[in-house]
C-alpha cells in the first residue's frame, strides 16, 4: 500500500468492460511528509467516495481491485480508502 494525494479526474468515452462504472482518479504519490514522490497515475476509486484533494491510500496491481468482488479489472491501481489524520514521528523524535 503506499499514500497518495488525488490531483484530478478522468472521463473516458470507452473503456474496458470491466472498468464500467467505475470512476478513475489521477493520484499523486506522496512520501512521508506528504512530499512529491514519482509520477502521477491513474486509479480505479474502490469506495466511489474519493475526490479531487482527498488523501488516500491505495494498493497497486492485483490487491487493487479486490474491494470490486470481480474476478479481473484492468487496473494497476485501486484507492481503497481516504485518509482523514495523517502523523509521522521519526524515530529521533520518539
């Protein structure tokens, strides 16, 4: 699992069956301080809950369509859940 911010939406006219009526997000992973960190990617959102600003937790490959109860989605990344608090304290803090 890894967090990212979601930075905007997708709307495609034709999609793969199994992503119908599913909504696709664009995410930004971030790092530990909620930095950047790499590309920009597309994501099914699982909850049909998450929107544009909304941190989020998400699982990549197979895990990322699980919630769906489908036997395959053509995904590469599924949000499973927003995030409401976020804390990281650094082990020289503790």
């Amino acid at each position: 699992m890894f967090v990212a911010k979601v930075i905007g939406n997708m709307i495609c006219t034709h999609k793969d069956e199994s992503l119908k009526g599913l909504k696709l997000l664009i995410v930004q992973p971030v790092d530990d301080q909620l930095q950047d960190k790499g590309k920009p990617l597309v994501a099914i959102d699982t909850i049909g809950q998450s929107g544009e600003g909304d941190l989020v937790y998400l699982a990549k490959s197979r895990e990322s369509s699980l919630p769906l109860n489908k036997d395959l989605v053509a995904s590469d990344a599924g949000i499973l859940g927003i995030i409401d608090y976020y804390n990281v304290k650094r082990m020289e803090e503790i």
